[in-house]
C-alpha cells in the first residue's frame, strides 16, 4: 500500500504539473500571469489527478500487461 501510495503522488504530481501547464499556455499563452493561472489549476488539478492515478492505477497496470503479454 505504502509504494501505491507514493507513486499516486509522483504519478500525479508529474501529471497534473506537465497537463495544467500545457492547457494553461494554450488557453492564455505567453502572458505575465501565466504562471499564476498555471499554479492555480495545477492546485485544482492535482487532488483530482491523485484519486483518479490511485483508483485506476492497478485496474490499469493489470490492462497494459494483458497487452503487453498479447505482442
């Protein structure tokens, strides 16, 4: 459970940085206060990332070695 949990974290603190930093430049763009706007809903984004990393995580990982075992 311990290793669950920390990579949830990593998993969705990696995430939700890279993708609210992608989604705030391509709403905003290059403006002053894009990283304001960007630590804003990297904020929001990060709760939601980490329950969603840890719920489907296992369901997810057990899909991809299905795959990866049918190559």
């Amino acid at each position: 459970m311990k290793l669950r949990i920390i990579f949830a974290v990593l998993m969705s603190f990696t995430l939700s940085l890279v993708m609210s930093g992608w989604v705030t430049f391509l709403n905003i763009g290059a403006q002053s206060y894009f990283f304001g706007a960007w630590i804003h809903a990297w904020i929001l984004a990060w709760p939601a990332a980490f329950i969603i990393v840890f719920v489907s995580g296992p369901i997810v990982q057990k899909l991809s070695k299905k795959v990866a075992d049918s190559f």
